[in-house]
C-alpha cells in the first residue's frame, strides 16, 4: 500500500486503472444504446435516433446495465484477484434492483444516460 | 414555562398528525425503517452510517419531494440510520473481530475474546444494551442543551459575531482533526473557494466559472459531498483490499444460551462503566470535529484506569465492549447540539442531517430556530407561531422514537445480523460506487454530477492519504454561502466598514481564539 501521509505513484497507478474501468463504464452507459440503435437502424434500414426511444424498454437499459457491469465486475475481480459467477450474480441482482428503484418507483428521476440525450 | 411545554406539545403532535388532524405513520414508519436500515449498514464491513445516508438523502427527496410535509419523514430515516448504524457496527467487531465502522474498533479489544470464549450473543447484548443506553443519555443532553444554548447565543451574538463564530469552528475543526492544523484550514478555505464558484450573492452573476456554463449554478452540493465522503473512502478502501487479499474469518465456539444472558447483575456492575463512557462520548460529541472513534477510545480508556483489574482489558472483559459502546454511541445524540443550536455541523452524519434539511422544506437550522415567540391566534389571519421551533421538537421527539425502537426491537435485530458481517468488503465497494453514481445523476440530472462526484472523489482519496482530515473541507464547503451572507450583511450594516468584523469585542474574541487554538495546536503536533 501506498505510504500512509504521503502520495506514491503506485497511489497513482492505482487510481488510473480504477478510473479506467469506471471511465470505460461509463462510455458504454452513454454509448451503447444508441450504438446499438444505430446497429439496428443499419440492419432493418430504420431512421429512429435513441432519443425517441430513451423511455422505452429495452432500450433505455442497454447502456446502464451494460456500463454498470463494466465498471464494476473488473473491479471486484481486481480486488479479489479472480472471476467470480458469484459477484456476476450478485451485481446483476443490484442492477435489477436500482432500476426498480430509480425507473419504476420513481418517476421523476432517470437512469443514466437518460438525462443527457 | 407555560410556553416552552406549549411548544413541546405541539412538536410531539406534529411528529404523529398531519396539519388537518389525520394520524400520520409516515414519520415513525420511517424511523423505524431508518433504524433497522442503520443497524444493517453499521453490520455490514464497508459501510457506515454517513454512506447509508449519503446514498439515502437522493433517493428519500425523490420519493418524498422537498415540500415541508415531507422534512419529518426524511430526517426521520436519516436519524435511524444515525442511532442504529454505531450499534450495527458491534456484529463483526464482535463476531469476526472486524469493525464494521470505524468507531466500532475498540469493541473488537474485548468483544472478539468474549466470541472465542463462546460468549458472543452475551457481548451483543451488552453492546446493545450499552449503546442505547449512552445513545438515550445523549439525546436527553441534546433536548436540554440545544435550546439554552440556542437562545443564549440568539440573545448574544449579532451578524458579525455569527460570522466570527463560523470561522471559530471551522479553526477548532481544523486544530482537533488531522495531524496538521495549518493543511487541515487551507484545505477548509479551499472547500469555502469551491463552494463560492457560480453563486450570485454578489449581484455581478456567476463568479469563478472559468466559462463553463455548467458551473453557473455553482457545483452540485450532495454529489461533491458524496465524492469527498463516500467515494474517497471507497478508494481508499479497494486500493487496500485489492493490496492485501485476505480473508481470515474464523470459526467460532457454540455459546451456552444460559452464560450469553445479560442479568440484572451484569447490568448493576456495568452501570457505573456505562455512565462514565456516555458522559465522555456526549461531551466529545458536543464538540465539533471530533469523532466517535476517540470518544470510543476515551471511554475505554477511562473504563481500564478506573478498574481494579487493568491488565484484564483486552481479555474478554464486558465492561471493555459497555465502556467502548456506550462511549461511541453517546455521540450520535450530541453532536446534533452544535448542528441545532448553531446550524454548524460537527461530525459526517450532521453534514447529512444539514443537506436534508437545505434540501427539504423551509425550516433552517441555527439560533433563530429556538426564539420562543409568543403563541398568538390572530382573527382573520391565522395563528403566529415560531413553526421552526415545532418542527425542532418534532426532530426531538423522532429521536425518542428511535430509541423506543432501539430499546426495544433494536437488539433482536441486531443479534439476527451475523450473516451480513460475512459479505465481502471488495463486493460491496464497487457496489456503493454504482448506486452513489447512479444517485448523484438521478437527483442532479446529468452526467455533470458524475464528473463532480469523481473529481471530488478522488479529492478526498488525495487528502486521506496525505493524512489531512476532510472534515474541515466539506464544512467549509457547506458553511461557505452562510458565512459569505453573514459577511455580506455585516459590511452592509456597518455602512462598509471593512474592519467591522474586528469593531464588535465577542467577535474579536472569536477569531483571536481561533488564531490561537491553530497557532497552539500546530505546535502541540510538532
């Protein structure tokens, strides 16, 4: 660990590859669906942009379920130092659980990336 | 008299009936879901209460909305979490000799050889017993001291020597938290610089922006506190676990049910331990900037001076984990006294207590909120009345809740806990990290919030490791638009005198005492 008082640079080659997962996260939540919109624009030969499909599902959770496993997964199987079906598991279920919460309880509030496109 | 039980009255009425008269659960419900929410968190290692009620505040104001009916309920669930996460803290410590808050450190000394010797559920309950019973103590301290305070300083103290007092506590802050007191008001003053970027009390528009249009409303409050607080803590702590993989729980003895009682007689020769450890940890707490964990570390060690058995400590002693509970938990109540009757926060959980409060409904914290007014009913008009003042016993009166609930379900609760005490801190880390940002973007709409809790994030990461205490940061950050507004209306008032704040003798007296307490306890470090 990274002396205590001081900063080392292995403090900093730690919080570069920490922010690498979540920054790689995140651009799959703001990405992904509408690349994925885009892909599938390309295949039936359809113009909707995501932003007319940002309150629909599946598609307003592609980009949230895919960056939240992405930021996260890689993490815990850094700090535990393998891969685990449990954690998979395990994130899956809070995933599921904060789009209830902030999706479906609540109303006036959006996951990301909904609020930016 | 007659109008201070009058005020009371109504306070306690408000806290179980709407305006109109209708039973209202929705407050006690959620103190009770707060407490049981508290106690779970404080269980889990990895947690504590102030990431609890960080990531709580966004979600409650979404659910409850920022109307004044919905103050009660919010705060209500706030204050479980509060009481209930420095108990919930005492399973592993006890269970697995891991604190699962910081504050709970001490419990592990005599807890965990209490567990080997199979007497696990008997130190539970001590803990338990011992921490309501501080936790109680302090808040009777609390509904005394507040408001005497509160109206001695409303009585005393003007515009400028309000002022003077921020810039006290912000001193007293930096001098008893961190190792450098110098670093700990520098970074203070740059939590106040922060928090001063896009305001328009100065009447030119935005200031300090540096263009960004984004900034003009100033940087959103709960995702920097939440970067500086939650997320530096959960680098802090991945950086740590990722560094030393281990995982060392034992196993531990059955317990005989008979021997894990807590009798009359293990409570009669605690007393005296539980009393003192309370009465430490409810002064500690009165005191802003300083933490549970040396209240915790104070009452253990005046429990271990005042035994006739010293060397026995650290052996599996009750009046260890009595000493260290009661002790830690006795400061969740006072430390809301600086919070009530000054509006300054003194420790993480006030801070939360403060947000709510900003966020949710018109009533403020502070002096004022203990002016007495008199009880008038106006025809034509309606009733003149301090609302504030009710709504401050009604605060007081969900903090009795709380501890009938503690008294009560808290401890069954908390004993039924030791699965929790098992879940990996490296799983539940990244776990905190997507729910804060999925909090701070839902509550501050965009993606903006993000990169505010990131930068503020990693902000924190950078002063715990060079060992400079973040509370004085995130209270600058906080009290910065007050102090600037007292600041801004004393100039005024004085017809734009610069020195006015050095003109009136308390407030004078105020900033020497805080020249002097950081010129002192610089040199104490030294």
């Amino acid at each position: 660990m990274g002396a205590i008082g001081r900063l080392s640079a292995d403090n900093f080659w730690f919080l570069f590859r920490f922010h690498i997962a979540i920054l790689l996260g995140l651009a799959a939540m703001y990405g992904l669906g509408p690349a994925f919109v885009a892909v599938q624009n390309a295949l039936t030969g359809g113009e909707v942009e995501y932003r007319q499909l940002a309150d629909t599902v599946p598609y307003k959770y592609i980009g949230f379920v895919a960056g939240s496993l992405l930021m996260t997964l890689p993490t815990i199987a850094w700090a535990e130092g393998r891969w685990s079906a449990r954690s998979a598991v395990t994130v899956l279920l809070v995933v599921l659980a904060i789009i209830v919460i902030f999706d479906v309880l609540l109303t006036n509030v959006q996951l990301p990336p909904n609020a930016n496109v | 008299m007659e109008l201070v039980l009058e005020y009371v009255a109504r306070g306690v009425y408000a806290a179980f009936f709407t305006p109109e008269g209708a039973f209202n659960w929705l407050p006690t419900v959620m103190v009770l879901a707060g407490l049981l929410t508290g106690i779970a968190v404080g269980a889990t290692p990895g947690l504590n209460g102030p990431f609890a009620m960080a990531l709580s505040l966004p979600l409650l104001i979404s659910f409850f909305g920022v109307s004044d009916r919905a103050l009660l309920p919010v705060l209500g669930f706030l204050i479980g979490i509060m009481k209930g996460a420095t108990i919930g803290g005492a399973v592993p410590a006890i269970l697995f000799n891991t604190p699962g808050t910081p504050d709970a450190l001490m419990t592990t000394l005599d807890g965990y050889p209490m567990a080997k010797k199979g007497l696990g559920v008997k130190a539970l309950r001590i803990a338990h017993f011992s921490s309501v019973s501080g936790d109680t103590l302090s808040d009777i301290v609390l509904f005394v001291a507040a408001p005497v305070l509160a109206v001695m300083i409303e009585n005393v103290l003007d515009v400028p020597e309000k002022a003077a007092l921020i810039i006290l506590s912000l001193a007293f802050m930096a001098a008893v938290a961190g190792k450098s007191p110098l670093k700990a008001i520098t970074i203070g003053i740059f939590g106040m610089l922060l928090a001063l970027i896009g305001t328009t009390l100065s009447g030119y528009g935005p200031r300090m922006t540096f263009g960004i249009a984004a900034l003009g409303n100033g940087l959103p409050l709960t995702s920097a506190i939440l970067g500086v607080l939650v997320l530096s803590e959960v680098l802090v702590a991945m950086e740590d676990i990722a560094r030393n993989r281990s995982s060392d729980l034992a196993s531990l003895p059955p317990g005989d049910a008979r021997a894990n009682r807590l009798t009359w007689l293990d409570i009669r020769q605690l007393s005296p331990t539980i009393f003192r450890s309370a009465a430490i940890g409810t002064i500690v707490g009165a005191l802003p900037g300083i933490g549970t964990t040396l209240a915790a570390t104070l009452g253990y060690e005046a429990a271990r001076r005042t035994s006739r058995t010293p060397e026995a400590f650290g052996t599996g002693l009750p009046e260890g984990v009595a000493a260290t509970e009661a002790a830690n938990s006795a400061v969740s109540g006072a430390n809301l006294i600086p919070v009530m009757s000054l509006g300054i926060p003194g420790n993480f959980a006030a801070v939360f207590i403060i947000l709510a409060v900003e966020s949710v409904g018109e009533f403020t914290l502070g002096p004022s909120v203990f002016r007495f007014t008199e009880i008038k009913v106006i025809e034509d008009y309606g009733t003149v009345i301090n609302k504030d003042l009710v709504v401050a016993f009604s605060i007081f009166t969900l903090m009795v809740i709380g501890n009938v609930f503690n008294w009560t379900i808290g401890g069954v609760f908390l004993r039924s806990l030791g699965v929790l005490a098992r879940v990996p801190r490296s799983l539940m880390l990244p776990i905190v990290f997507l729910i804060t940002l999925t909090a701070v973007y839902a509550q501050d709409g965009g993606f903006v919030a993000i990169w505010v809790v990131i930068a503020f994030g990693v902000l924190g990461y950078i002063l715990r490791k060079l060992e400079i205490s973040i509370l004085p940061f995130v209270i600058g950050f906080l009290l910065a638009p007050r102090l600037e507004e007292l600041v801004r209306g004393g100039y005024s008032a004085s017809g734009g005198d610069p020195y006015f704040l050095l003109k009136s003798p308390i407030a004078l007296a105020f900033l020497i005492l805080a020249g002097a307490l950081l010129v002192f306890a610089g040199r104490g470090r030294h």
